[in-house]
C-alpha cells in the first residue's frame, strides 16, 4: 500500500521516503547520490537501505481475524 518513513543519512540529513506499493522489503531500496562521498570527490554514491522485519507482537483475537480476512484478499 505504500508507506511512509524518516531516515538518517551519513551526512546527517533527515530523509522522508515514499516506500512504494507492492515493494518487496526483502529487497534494498536505493536512493540516489546520498550515500558516501567519493574519496577525493564532492560527488556522492548511491545509499542503500536495508529493512530489518520484526515479527508483530501479540495480537488480540479481532486483530487476528482481521489478519486472516485480509489475507483471502492477498495478493490482489
């Protein structure tokens, strides 16, 4: 559905970045000239960005039914 999320930098910069729909968070998202700066270069690389997935915590029942509904549903 796409989301929304706050990250730091190396420079220190505070990034909003849209998660696109259907992105698939074992992969690495990549944004474009904010990684580290090249040795001798005022040029910057790629930053790469890796999720870590935690597993929910408990869950009541409801949340759990609702789960179960929304998965019939998935994928589209």
């Amino acid at each position: 559905m796409g989301n929304k999320i706050e990250i730091k930098t190396i420079g220190g910069n505070t990034l909003h970045l849209d998660i696109p729909p259907n992105f698939n968070l074992n992969e690495e998202l990549i944004i474009p000239r904010e990684g580290m700066s090249a040795l001798g270069s005022a040029s910057r690389g790629d930053l790469y960005v890796k999720f870590i997935i935690k597993q929910l915590p408990k869950l009541s029942e409801e949340a759990k039914a609702l789960l179960r509904k929304l998965k019939k549903e998935w994928p589209p």
